[in-house]
C-alpha cells in the first residue's frame, strides 16, 4: 500500500497548487502509516517538493509536453498498478478535474472529488467534502481498495515540512492519446479565477462594462482575478469565463471581493468556500451582506476607487 | 447521426438545503427538482444538432419513478426518446457503469453529459463512461462542432479555453458556453402534448455496485454577523483585513 500525488506542472515547472496537494498527500500517508511519493510530468523543479514533506518523486519525461488527459491518466494508470499504489492524491484544477475520472475508472477505485480535509476514518476511508455545490458538505466513504482523492483549492493549505527530495526519471509504458490539441488561448500574466489569492467581482452594480476599470484597477493592486456575476455575462458585458456562481466557476480563494452584487442565492453557493468575504454595495438590505465578513454600505463609483488608493499606499509600505 | 444526452435530477438552483434522520438524508420535502442545468445546455445543443443535422437526439437517466416529470419535460423540449434505467443513483461510479452498459448494446455518435450535477458536483460520470467505453472524452466543453465521424471540442482551461479534435464516438461534459442562456426552450403546449406520445423506455439496472457511499451530510457553520466599515473610513477595512483577517 502507498500513496502517489499527483503534482501539475506548466512551463516546465511546477504549478501554485502542488504545494497543497503535496502537503495533503504527505499528511494521508503519515495518518495511514503508509509510504508516499509524488508523480511529476515536465517539471524541471520537482525536486522542491521537498518543502513539503515529498522525499521522493517520479518524474515522467515520454510524455507529450502540453497537457493529454488520456495520455498523463495512461502514464499514471501503468505506474500505480505496477508499484502497488492504492491512494491517489490530486488537486481540483481544470486538469486534475480532467485525469481523476479516466484514472479511477482505469483502476477501480472510488473517487472523491472537492475533498477538504484528511480522512476522519480510516476503514472505511472517509472524507469531508463540499457538496451542493457549497451549500452543505457530506461525509463519504470510499469502498474500493484502491482510491482517487481530489484536494479542494485553498482547503487543506500548505505545511512547510522540508526534508530531502530525491527525483526518478521513469518512463511511462503506454501514453497512447485519443485527442489531438489544435489550439489553445490561455491569458498570460494575469491571475486566473483557478489559482488567485484574490478574486474582485463585480455585478449589476457597476451599470456597465465601460465601469469595468473599477473593478480591473482593484485587481492589480492586489494581484487579483477578476470575476462577475451570472447577470453581467448573460448581458455580456464580461465574457463567461469571469461569471462565478452555481453555473459558472466555482471560487475559493482566501479574499473575495464583491461589488455591486447582490449576492442571489446561486452566487453565494459559487462562493462560499472563499475564506473571507468582503461585500460593497449600496443596498444595506443586499442578501450578500448576511454571508460576508466585512461590508461597506457606499456608493461603489465613490468606495472602489478609494479603497484602490489606499491599498495602493498600504501596498508600498509594505 | 445519434446522439444520447445524460440527464440529472437535481435540485432547483434556488433550493433551500437541508437533511434529516441525524443529517444521513437529504430532505426532499418542498424541494422543487429541474433538469441539472449544466445537463440542459447540452441538450439544447443536441436539438440544435437535430434541426441542423437531423441527428436522433435520445436522453437518459439513472434513477427512480421520480425523475419522470424531468425526462418528460426533456422529451417536451424537443428529445426524441427518453430512457430510465431503473435504479436509485448509488454514486458516480455506479452510474458510469449502467451507462455504460447501456451504451455498449446502443452505441451513439457523440454523448453529452453536464460538466457535473449541482448536487453532488462530482464532474465524474462523464469521464468515468468515456474511459470505460474507451473513447475520447471532453471536460467543462463550451464548443462543438461536427464534420463527418470527427469532431471539434473546445473546453475551458484555468485562465483559457483549448481545442481538440478526436474521432466519434466522444463523450463531452458541457457547460454554459456551449449554449448560452438565452438559447434554453421552455416547453410550449404542442412539445409537452407530443412528449405524451414519444417512447419512454424502463432499462432494468445492471446492479453495478457502488464504489463510494455518502453517509453523513452537514450544513456550513453559521456566519457570523457581517462587520461593517463606514464608507468614509476605509482604513479601517484595510487594517481589519490585514491585521484580523490575515488575507493582505
């Protein structure tokens, strides 16, 4: 029996997520007494998994460069049933969401996907995790010897736990692909709604995209992603991959910021495992202001662009 | 060409969440139960194959007599045969495993199934029934276009959306994108006359078993009261969220 996580890379280097997801893996291993090591494809810094608790990694190299779902599952699939892996640790990106199906179904296991902290049983394993897309959370048990454990973002943390890292250079046996990548658009310096510490969101409030340098100027000085309601992109003022809530992205970052949204009862589902919630809007009897930590009754043309002044100086004394 | 969408029974996106006998199940009293909105894009893009293409669109479903007025509805916006296989959802796994059964003696061209259900957000089962069927699948699908026995799946990425191409049969889990809101039908008298007469198969169940059971359900912890910052005073807000929040 062991563990294996499974890390992310992008650019040849490991993605802000591997942190967590490794952290949670070393952490399952230790509570089930059992050995781990992590899996890695294209990262030429993998060996800094050492940071947190990872003494050894497999690093795969045969495998297509970009992304292949099939591909990367098939490379994992081989390794696990040849090494005697029963636990699978990944996180909760578009990818991992993308491998843990293929991969579960490949091994026979059971999987648990938004995960949110280490097991509270161990036989069966059993797991909390959010469901109702964060209405609730439910308590599940895995049933299958073998089991795919997906990380929720920003759920567990990282643990700083630094031991000596060695890494393996193997080959996968079968890497076969069913997909051929044609094209891919990705932002580039700039914060994704995926892995931001900080997400601004903006809604009806704002009365129009052309207000939207309100919401974008916040962002920077925070480092944040920008995000919407489901209004603003059903009116495409935003494009529909910024609207968060039960039918758009999921968000769970450690600040949300929303503005000018009144917080229906489908958003706050897409936002509540964020950590803190910072509301402002011109409507003290807004809904959103009964799920927040801090709010700001004010008129948001005159509250934002103060508040990114301040912040501004805030962030050069820092 | 055939296509066969994948439908949920979930919850109506304004549900009001609770449990009962000592939070091991989820009350349903009250509930009001929709297509699984993520299931209904798909299916709007499915007749759109159909009025296009003059694909046969079929719908399916794990579950009991009590998801029937969801398939109706389904076959009132326009599928051409619903069928049921007949046995409670145990879980992700075991749902994959009667699709795919299903599928393997009924093949389809292209298979649509939601991103995940907003119940359980599982995002499995679509995945799960493509690797089981050994075809390709494509996850959080906002674009498809067809040509011939190939297809086009654009899916959205962290911070993008990247295009790949594979051979049918392929199954994709759709979300919004691949249809907008806008483009979703309300059943008009006519469809739901019709939905009377169209066929409405009972699968029996394969009596797959289930790999992952839910034995206890919690609600999120009460919040506590908001702490307000006057406008005016914004320095406050930043020294709360720096100092007491911990998030600058």
């Amino acid at each position: 029996m062991s563990v294996l996580i499974i890390v992310e890379s992008e650019n040849k280097l490991l993605k802000r997520n591997a942190a967590e997801v490794a952290s949670y893996g070393v952490a399952f291993a230790e509570k089930l007494n059992i050995s781990c090591a992590a899996l890695a494809f294209h990262a030429t810094n993998a060996n800094e998994l050492g940071q947190y608790g990872v003494a050894k990694v497999i690093h795969v190299s045969n495998v297509s460069t970009h992304f292949d779902a099939n591909a990367y599952a098939n490379a994992i699939h081989g390794f696990a049933s040849q090494n005697n892996v029963t636990h699978i640790i990944m996180g909760s990106s578009a990818d991992a969401k993308f491998i843990a199906p293929l991969l579960a179904a490949k091994l026979n296991a059971g999987y648990a996907p938004n995960v949110i902290a280490l097991p509270d049983e161990l036989s069966p394993i059993t797991v909390k995790r959010t469901a109702f897309t964060n209405k609730a959370f439910v308590h599940t048990q895995l049933l299958t010897a073998c089991t795919v454990i997906g990380v929720g973002n920003n759920a567990f943390g990282v643990i700083e736990n630094p031991v000596t890292c060695t890494v393996k250079e193997v080959d996968a046996e079968n890497s076969d692909s069913n997909l051929e990548q044609v094209a891919i658009e990705k932002t580039t310096g700039k914060a994704t709604i995926a892995d931001a510490d900080v997400v601004v969101s903006g809604g009806r409030g704002l009365k129009g995209p052309e207000n939207w340098h309100l919401i974008e100027e916040l962002a920077e000085v925070l480092d944040a992603a920008t995000a919407c309601s489901k209004p603003v992109s059903d009116m495409g003022w935003r494009s529909h991959d910024e609207h968060v809530g039960q039918t758009g992205k999921p968000v769970s970052t450690n600040l949300y910021i929303a503005i000018g949204i009144s917080g229906a009862i489908q958003h706050l589902a897409g936002v509540n495992s964020s950590k803190v919630k910072v509301v402002i809007n011109n409507d003290p009897d807004a809904p959103f202001f009964k799920a927040a930590d801090y709010g700001v009754v004010g008129d948001a043309f005159e509250v934002v662009p103060k508040l990114t002044q301040k912040l501004k100086a805030f962030k050069a004394l820092a | 060409m055939n296509i066969l969408v994948c439908i949920s029974h979930v919850p109506d996106t304004t549900s009001k969440i609770n449990f009962i006998e000592a939070n091991t199940v989820f009350e349903s009293r009250d509930v009001q139960y929709v297509i699984n909105p993520n299931d209904e894009f798909g299916l709007t893009r499915a007749i759109w194959f159909k009025e296009k293409l003059g694909a046969q669109v079929h719908i399916i479903h794990v579950g009991t007599p009590k998801s029937d007025p969801t398939l109706r509805k389904c076959l009132a916006i326009g599928a051409d045969k619903a069928f049921r296989i007949n046995t409670p959802a145990l879980d992700g796994v075991s749902v994959a495993q009667e699709l795919a059964a299903f599928v393997k003696s009924n093949p389809y061209d292209l298979i649509i199934a939601g991103r995940e259900s907003i119940d359980y957000n599982g995002a499995m089962v679509p995945g799960m029934l493509a690797a089981l069927l050994d075809i390709p699948f494509v996850p959080n699908c906002v674009g498809l276009d067809i040509d011939g026995t190939t297809a086009v799946a654009e899916r959205e990425i962290d911070g993008g959306r990247e295009k790949l191409k594979g051979s049918l049969p392929m199954v994709i889990g759709c979300q919004k994108g691949l249809v907008e809101e806008s483009d979703l039908r309300i059943p008009n008298m006519r469809g739901i006359m019709q939905a009377r007469q169209k066929p409405f198969e009972i699968v029996p169940p394969q009596e797959a078993i289930a790999a992952t059971q839910d034995v206890k359900f919690e609600k999120p912890a009460e919040k506590a009261e908001v702490k307000l910052v006057p406008a005016e005073d914004l320095d406050q807000l930043i020294d709360l969220l720096h100092k007491e929040a911990n998030v600058l």
